[in-house]
C-alpha cells in the first residue's frame, strides 16, 4: 500500500480526532460548562477505528496499543448513552469483532511478534518506550473517564480527564517529533488547546456552582 494511501487513514482519523474536540468544545463553550455531546463518542470510534488501521499498516506498535485500549470504552459510552444499540447489528459485530480478529489474523500468521515489535532498526528502544509510556497515559484518561461515568451511570468528561489529557499529549508530541510523525504531530497540537480550554472552563464551572 502506498505511503500516500497510508497517510490519508491517518490524517483522516486525525481529523475526526479534532472535529470530535471541536464540537465538544463549542458545545461547551455555549453552555458554560463541560458538556459531553453523543456525537463526541460516535467520532471517537470511528476515528479509533481508522488510526488503529493506520497503526497497523505502518507497523506502529504503540499507536496499535494506545487504540485497542480506549476502542471499546467508546463503545461503552455510548451504550451508557442509549446510542449503541440504534445502531445496525451488523456494524456493532463487525466495530466489536474488527480489531480482534486483526490482532489475531496477523498473530498466526507471523507478522506480529514482540521481538520484532521491540528491536526496530527505524526506532530505537528509547523512543519505543516513550511512544508506549505516552498511549498509556493518554489511554488511562478514558479507564479513568469510564470508571467515573460508571459510578455515576452517566457519561461525562471530568477535569480528571483533560488534565490526562495534557500530559499525554504533551509526551505524544515529544514522540512524533522524534518519531518524523507529520500525524500524530499534527492531532495533538489542535487538541492541546482544547484540552488546556476545557480545565479553564471546569474551573469556571465549579466556581459558579460553589
């Protein structure tokens, strides 16, 4: 497959990435308060969808790990949102089956093996490491985000969860830099902002409501 094919997966997830913000965001900033629209989870998935499909085809382990990790708490959300089940039944088995049976596909067939996953000749061990360290905690803002909304049975976007966010994103951006990732790069320098935006107007938020 072309780079060029490649690429566009992964910009386009990107975009989706940013447009799932961005209407967070104005949402948000209408309400005057953190608000957490079904649209934001809908483009989640499938932006998840596409970037763990471009993570594959360049034979990027830690994008891989950092999708399979949140992939199903979006689904989640939007089972606890009432969304999930108006979708098709075909899409919600192919969405559920999809990365799983890719996962194993390739296992079986000797293209994934750790060795090889950890002893890249284009990526030292160093910046491997960075790469995982930073999907992990950008993934634990949504095991957090979804163990909260599992105690309160609604599904919501705690401040817990876009100070994660910064930091995640903060060493995500570390690691393309090093990386040369024109996509990575690229998603998280427009969500930094909103995450930044998004601590600002909780504190407003909870100043109002105190």
């Amino acid at each position: 497959m072309s780079d060029l094919l490649i690429y566009g997966i992964g910009f386009t997830a990107q975009i989706l990435f940013s447009a799932r913000l961005l209407a967070q965001w104005i949402l948000s900033e209408r309400n005057k308060k953190v608000i957490t629209p079904t649209l934001f989870w809908k483009l989640s998935l499938l932006a998840s969808f596409l970037l763990f499909v471009y993570g594959y085809l360049r034979d990027d382990f830690a994008i891989m790990l950092g999708q399979s990790l949140t992939y199903f708490i979006y689904i989640r959300n939007l089972q606890l949102q009432g969304e999930w089940k108006r979708a098709p039944v075909w899409s919600r088995w192919f969405l559920i089956i999809f990365p799983i049976v890719i996962v194993v596909w390739s296992y079986n067939n000797g293209e994934y093996d750790m060795e090889q996953f950890f002893s890249k000749e284009n990526i030292p061990l160093w910046l491997l490491i960075l790469g995982i360290v930073s999907q992990v905690i950008f993934t634990l803002r949504f095991v957090y985000q979804w163990l909260y909304s599992e105690r309160t049975k609604t599904s919501q976007l705690p401040v817990g969860f876009w100070r994660m966010s910064v930091l995640g994103a903060s060493l995500i951006l570390t690691y393309a830099i090093f990386r040369k990732d024109p996509v990575l790069f690229i998603g998280h320098i427009a969500g930094l902002i909103i995450y930044i935006r998004n601590i600002f107007i909780w504190k407003k938020q909870f100043r109002a409501e105190t």
